[in-house]
C-alpha cells in the first residue's frame, strides 16, 4: 500500500501529538488529588510553600523540546493551509469553470511572481559575497528563489482572503515559550543600557540567520546607542 508523503509526515506528526497527550493524561491520572488551578500564572507545581514556576524550567533542554513541538507545529499548520487551499481554492476554481491551477494563476498569482532586476541586484548585495561566489548559477537560483517566495506570499494573502470570506476558524495553537532574559546573559553586542534590547535565537549554519545578520549589523550601525542585540545559540 502506497501512502503520500506529506500525509505520512501528518499521520507521524499526530502520532507524535497523540503520544505527548497520552503521557501527560498518564501522568496527571496517577494522583488526580494532585490537580488543581495555579494560584498565579506560571506555576506548574508547589512543594510546601514552595512554588515551582515554568521559567524555572526553562534550560537548554526544555528550549530544544520547545524546537520540536515549534517544528510539529509547522508541519501541522503547513498541512492545514494545504487543505484549507485545496478545499477554498477548489470550491472557487469551480465556481469559474477553472482548474485549481488555473484559478491559482488568473486569481491569486495575477502575474505579481515576477523579480524584477533591481530587487535581484539588492538582494545579491544584501548578501555582501565576495565576487567568486557571486556567479551566474548563483544569481540563477536566487532569482528562482525570490519567485518561489513570492509565489507562496501571494498565494498565502489570497487564502487568507478566502478564509476569511468563508468564515473559517482555526483552532490550531503555536507552542509558547515564556523567557525571563537579562542584556549581558548571552553574547552581546551594543550597551547593556541602552533602551531596546533585542535578543535573537541563532545558528551558525542556518542560511536565514546569516541573512538576519546582515540586517541587523546595518541596524545597530544606525542606532548602536540605542540596541542592545543578545544572541542565544
């Protein structure tokens, strides 16, 4: 028996869930008397008169679970936009007499995918390469790159049009991960006085990241009096 791909990726994905729900309702049935309401938000737990708050759980441990339920989340949300584009998508297509790709290409992408040169150009010097890396193939990618990216925004606006239009409700939740963070905790760059402190979740080898730096150089070279830029790795 054959299965899809991505509804393989979203049979594991809810099998991932399912198992987390199943451990914790394990869990929290072994000594229901144990169960109550938190007196304040963000306490998970007293000993005594001790409480036990969320933050003090945070570490590097619990910041990569938060990865993994950040990650399942994506592909749950991924999977719901497919449907949802297959389902409000395909009712309009029809509604014109068109196929899905056609109502996508005449409604949605209305010929607004294209790059133009100039953008091109300011992207490649945004990068800041040097020039043996700066050839032909490279801008040919980056060039198919942007329209692809362009392409999904502008299919993305379009369904959320259509969402809306349809009275759609999303009960899907994004993990949340509450941090209390202090200037001069993690690598930073600016003064530990200044007014607005950034903090950045980073990786070294993440190509979005490097592009973020580039960014934010340019900003604090703007306003270095006025940044203080953290990095978390």
């Amino acid at each position: 028996m054959r299965i899809d791909r991505a509804l393989f990726v979203l049979l594991m994905s809810a099998a991932w869930l399912g198992m987390g729900l199943f451990s914790a309702t394990s869990v929290a049935n072994q000594d229901p008397a144990g169960q109550g309401t938190p007196p304040v938000p963000g306490v998970v737990a007293k000993v005594g008169d001790e409480f036990i708050t969320d933050e003090q759980l945070v570490s590097g441990r619990e910041i990569r679970l938060f990865g993994l339920q950040a990650r399942n989340y994506r592909i749950m949300l991924k999977q719901l936009n497919k449907r949802l584009t297959e389902r409000l998508f395909g009712d309009q297509a029809k509604k014109h007499g068109l196929g899905l790709e056609e109502y996508i290409t005449e409604y949605a992408i209305r010929g607004r995918d294209k790059v133009s040169t100039a953008e091109l150009k300011k992207h490649i010097a945004d990068l800041n390469l040097p020039d043996s890396r700066n050839t032909p193939e490279l801008r040919d990618a980056k060039l198919k790159m942007m329209q692809a990216r362009k392409r999904e925004e502008l299919i993305d606006r379009h369904l959320e049009k259509l969402k809306k239009a349809a009275g759609v409700v999303v009960y899907l939740e994004a993990p949340k991960l509450r941090l209390n963070l202090k200037a001069g905790e993690g690598p930073t760059w600016g003064s530990v006085k200044a007014p607005v402190e950034l903090v950045e979740f980073t990786d070294f080898q993440c190509p979005y990241c490097a592009y973020a730096a580039i960014v934010l150089k340019k900003m604090a070279l703007l306003r270095f009096e006025w940044v203080t830029f953290q990095h978390l790795i």
